[in-house]
C-alpha cells in the first residue's frame, strides 16, 4: 500500500497513551469483550517465539501483524486479517505479536504505530501497512496484495501448508450468527495447556503435553494427532526446504535425509508422498537395518490424517509387507 495512504498510526512511545486507556478492554482474549483467540491458522508470539515463527516462514508465508491485544480499536482488524488467513486454507498464518509487550521487535521492525502488518517469506518482512486501514484498503490487502504474497513465495520455493492448530474461534473466523448452533469447545478438555505451548510456536514443549495426555488415555486420538504434528514442526517446521530436498537427493543413502525431506513433505500437505519416500526406502535391501526407526516415524506420520483416509491404509499394508 501506498506510504500516502496510511492513517495516523497510534503511538508506542514510553509515555501513557491515555487515548488507548479509554479504550482499554477488560475481558481476557477469547472472552467477550476481549480480543479474538488464537487458533487454526492464528498463533501469537512474543520476543520467545519471534525467531522460530519467522524460522517458519521458509516453509509457508507467515503475516504478521504488530497490534495492541488489550486495545479494542484492533479487534476488527485482527478479525479480519484471520478470516482473510482462514480462507486460504493453509497457504498462509497469521502471526500476532503485542508491540507494547515486546518493545525489541517493534524496534528491530522499525514499526512506527500500531497496527503494522508485514508480510515474511524466506525470513524476510515485507512491509504491507501501517496504521489503522480504510475498509478499501482491506479489500486491496485480501483481493490482491495476500494473493501476491502467496504467488512470491512459491515462485521462492516456499510452497508449505501452514499448519491448523486446534479450531479457529468463531470470533476469529468472523462468525457472527447468535443463532447458529452452539459450536464444539475449540480446545478439549485437558488439551489447554498443551495447545497454548503449541499456538506460541513451543513444539518441543506442547508434544511433552500431548504425550502425557496420550499416557493417561491411549484413546484420545486428537492428542495423538496433535503430538504428532507438535513432533514434526519442532524436527523441521523451521528448517529450509529447499536445502532439506538438497541434501535427500544427495545422500539417497542417509536414512536421516530421507526423514527429514518425508517431515518437509509432511509439513507441506504432501502426504502420499512422504510415506512412499519412506516405504520405498526401506524397500532396498541394503536400508533394512533402518526398518526400526523409519516404522516409528511412520507411525507418528499414521496419526495426523483422519484413521479412514485411504493413503494411510494403502500405507499401513505396505509397511506390514515390508516388515514380515
């Protein structure tokens, strides 16, 4: 957008915003009255998280949006820029990050005012807006500049899905209709701690939840699930695509390439193509003393799609030939 187009932006100076303190909401976020929750494709971050999520950017496009989360005047804009996110079904996330909490990266961005909405593909911002945009700038940013965004970042390679992390709220998704039928709770009970490890970028931390949630209940598939995806993001969710497809066509041998460019495809919404890189890998003979390691990652790979997607029963028999 056009530098001439940007309304005046709210300050972050250190002195007191009263402007801001008017409009200070006192409900929690997700709560009414408060600003929309995380989830699905929404995730926020703080000066902890910044790096893995712009790490993350060399796999899917990331937008960014710098805001204030307790400031009313940004939940329209929030809600609009997840359902703009939401309808790209996993071509892009978006990233939230409150700029009075985390002053170091509202300095290394160079952000003026809030809100501030940068576009990152391969790790590097791409400055879309600044201040609070017109409605006519928010058809411009859906209709052209985020098709754009999507379009450059896939001529660079960076051609992942951004991963669903739980279920989109009904305020981030824009839903409105009071009388629509009550929805499931976004986040089953005794997920809640582990879904917030992983909604700040936390992976590492957020399997740990999930694995203890899947020991206290082998049946829980959608702790399963979650573990797995958490698992997976953590191994490679930050690593270069292109270099990881480098290395697997360089070492065909090395059982570790092999897994990790079977992660990037994982990652990427490439299914079938994971588990037949893996399948026919353990299919040579001169690779069978990986069997173990490559069934265990498989298995882990087993849990994501739905139990009755047929790719995974298609894999399931081979790997059952494979090993007997």
């Amino acid at each position: 957008m056009a530098q001439d187009a940007y309304r005046p932006s709210f300050s972050l100076a250190g002195a007191v915003d009263l402007e801001s303190l008017k409009h200070k909401a006192e409900a929690q976020m997700g709560e009414d009255g408060g600003a929309p929750a995380a989830g699905g494709y929404v995730i926020d971050v703080t000066e902890a998280s910044f790096e893995a999520m712009v790490n993350s950017s060399n796999t899917f496009p990331v937008l960014l949006l710098v805001w204030m989360q307790d400031d009313q005047r940004f939940f329209d804009v929030a809600r609009a820029l997840a359902r703009m996110v939401t309808a790209l079904n996993g071509g892009m996330q978006l990233a939230r990050i409150d700029g009075a909490s985390n002053p170091q990266i509202v300095q290394a961005l160079r952000v003026q005012g809030v809100p501030a909405l940068f576009a990152l593909v391969g790790g590097r911002p791409i400055p879309l807006l600044q201040g609070m945009p017109s409605e006519a700038e928010l058809t411009q940013l859906e209709e052209t500049l985020l098709p754009q965004v999507v379009a450059m970042a896939q001529q660079s390679g960076v051609t992942g899905t951004a991963p669903f992390v739980g279920d989109a709220s009904a305020d981030a998704s824009g839903a409105t209709d009071e009388a629509a039928e009550p929805a499931e709770p976004a986040i089953p009970a005794g997920h809640e701690t582990a879904h917030a490890l992983a909604a700040a970028g936390q992976y590492d931390q957020a399997a740990a939840e999930y694995a203890k949630l899947v020991e206290r209940d082998p049946h829980d598939a959608e702790a399963a699930r979650q573990r797995a995806l958490c698992l997976l993001l953590a191994r490679n969710g930050q690593s270069d695509v292109r270099v990881v497809r480098a290395a697997a066509a360089e070492r065909v041998d090395d059982v570790q390439a092999q897994l990790d460019v079977a992660d990037v495809d994982m990652i990427g919404g490439q299914i079938s193509d994971a588990f037949g890189r893996l399948l026919d890998f353990i299919a040579v003979p001169a690779h069978r003393e990986h069997l173990a390691v490559v069934r265990e990652r498989l298995v882990e790979y087993f849990a994501i799609p739905e139990a009755s997607d047929p790719r995974v029963k298609a894999a399931r028999q081979r790997l059952m030939t494979l090993m007997y």
